[in-house]
C-alpha cells in the first residue's frame, strides 16, 4: 500500500488499402530511403502503441517506396526503444513511434538514457488520444463519484493498472487520486494490453487507458467516463472527467507521434512529414486510428516539438508538486 504522493515511483491494427507507390524517383532526398526503415514501438504487441506503429507503417511504406518494419523494443516503460532510437544512425532510417509519456513523463523519473527535447527530433503526430476510466465489473462503483467514495472509505485498497512506470496512465492514475483526495496503489505492466488484461482478469481495479475501449464495448469492462480533448464518438454518453469538474488542471495530454534521432537532416525529416501527414489524411488510415481511441491531427514539426517542450515542463513541475521527481 503506498500513499497517493508514491504512486509515480515506480486489438489489433486494423487492415486498410494502402495508397499505390509514388516511387522511388520521389524518394531521393539526401538519399533517403535507401532501405527499409526501422519504425521502433517502444511497447509489446497489442499495446495502443503497437497498434498505431502498424497503422502509420503500413500507410509510409508505399509513399517511401521501401519496406517500413516495425520492430517491438520494449522495456522500462518505454524507454528501452526510445534510448536505442536516440542513439541510432540519423539518417531517418530508424524512427520512433512515441507515447507522450515516454518522451513528458518518464525522463523525470529516472535515467532514461536520453534527453527527449535534444536526442529526437519530432516529426510528425499521429494524434492526442482519448481515454476511458474502466473498472472490473465486480467492483461496487457505477460512477466516477462512487470510485472517489470507495477510494476514500478504503484508504490503499484500491488499485490502478498501466503500461508502465512514466505512463501516460500512470500519470493520470497518479492526478486523480491526488485531486479526488483517495489513495490507491500503482501496478505497472509491460504495455496497455497487459495491463487492461488485468483488469478484466480482477487483479487489478482500474485503468485509465484507450486500449480498454474494446473490453468495455464487449461488457468485460465497465466505463465510468473519458479522459480527451472532448467527448469521445465510441462513448457518447459517457462524460468527459472535465465534465466532472476532474483534470481541468492536468499537465500535458496523452498523444502518439514520430520521432527521428536528434540530428536527422532537416530535409529527411521534412519528407517524413509529408508523408505522414499526408498517410493521416486517407480515410481507411484516420478511421483505423480513431478505431484505436486517437483523434487524428495533422501538425509540423515544430508545432510537434512545441508541445513537447511544453508538456516536458508541465508535466516536471507537477510531478515535483507531488514529491515524486
């Protein structure tokens, strides 16, 4: 049992039609691709993670005229392919698939092995990513009001599952018990599925994470609300935690994007852009990721690394406020 100012210590990709090659004579710049491109998940198969790295590979494949192969680098909530991709040839040929919190949260936690705002250059984003609040059935709550009540009148008997220490939903986790006033317990797992799969088994109570969708859509989860920019379309009458007057106040959001080694060429990274911008903007693409609990969004680079320096900062400022980093 640990106190809520400890608790941060520690489906399947859906087919689509690919776009036909623009060939290779499209894809000369600075060399680039000469051959296949690494697209590092940081998270096992089965994870959001995962799902959104096979998504956006199988769209960038036939624009960049070579194989696109994901590779599942797991480890340390992330950190583990993160760390390998900083550290590769930056030439645009190894890239990363990033969580939010892989690049916002858990470089405040512990020595990750490297400086997300110097180490990646961002790319391009897949999107900000919705949420559900979930619970295993047999647990006595119905509402977001109930699981603040049980939390309360049981100090530390509650619990949270998440893909992993520096988690997005291991933060979130984190925040609500903090603002609702209750302690729970954190479980770190190696990836969302694990840890929804937790939940359902019941040795977990909770989980705040998009890769509960189809476990409540199916009754072997139950949703209490939603975690996002706005009501979520796969859960239209379940409420915003905003709407509940919760997280109005939380740093940074839950986002996936691509990242490349911090001194990609400046054209290369220009190139993925536009690609991957342009994958976004298929339909069978953008429906495949709202499948998968992400709003799909189409920024620059810059705009990318904007927001990650904004909700790198944030985000440390909260977790000091906590005494946790």
């Amino acid at each position: 049992m640990i106190s809520r100012r400890l608790l941060l210590g520690a489906g399947l990709a859906a087919p689509f039609v690919a776009t036909p090659s623009l060939g290779r004579s499209e894809a000369s710049t600075h060399g680039f691709p000469e051959r296949t491109v690494r697209y590092v998940c940081p998270f096992p198969p089965g994870a959001t993670n995962d799902n959104v790295s096979r998504t956006m590979s199988r769209a960038l494949g036939p624009r960049l005229g070579v194989t696109v192969l994901v590779e599942n680098k797991a480890g340390a909530g992330g950190a583990v392919g993160s760390r390998m991709v900083a550290e590769a040839k930056p030439d645009g040929h190894t890239l990363l698939n990033a969580s939010a919190g892989n690049l916002t949260i858990a470089p405040h936690l512990s020595n990750v092995g490297y400086d997300p705002l110097r180490d990646l250059a961002p790319v391009a984003l897949a999107g900000d990513a919705y949420s559900v609040v979930a619970v295993n059935p047999a647990l006595p709550v119905h509402s977001v009001a109930e699981l603040i009540d049980f939390g309360r009148r049981r100090p530390g008997v509650l619990n949270y599952a998440s893909a992993g220490i520096g988690s997005a939903g291991h933060l979130r986790g984190a925040l609500l018990a903090d603002e609702a006033r209750f302690e729970a317990v954190h479980v770190p797992f190696p990836g969302s599925a694990a840890a929804a799969t937790s939940v359902v088994a019941g040795d977990c109570h909770l989980v705040i994470d998009p890769i509960a969708m189809p476990h409540v859509q199916e009754g072997r989860l139950r949703a209490l609300a939603t975690v996002g920019p706005d009501r979520w379309d796969a859960f239209p009458d379940l409420p915003n935690l905003a709407e509940l007057g919760i997280g109005r106040a939380w740093p940074g959001g839950t986002w996936f994007g691509l990242f490349a080694p911090g001194t990609t060429p400046a054209p290369v990274i220009a190139r993925l852009n536009r690609d991957f911008n342009d994958s976004l903007a298929e339909p069978e693409v953008a429906a495949a990721l709202r499948r998968f609990g992400l709003k799909p969004e189409a920024v620059s680079p810059e705009e990318l690394g904007r927001r990650v320096a904004a909700d790198h900062a944030a985000i440390g400022r909260a977790l000091r406020r906590l005494n946790i980093a």
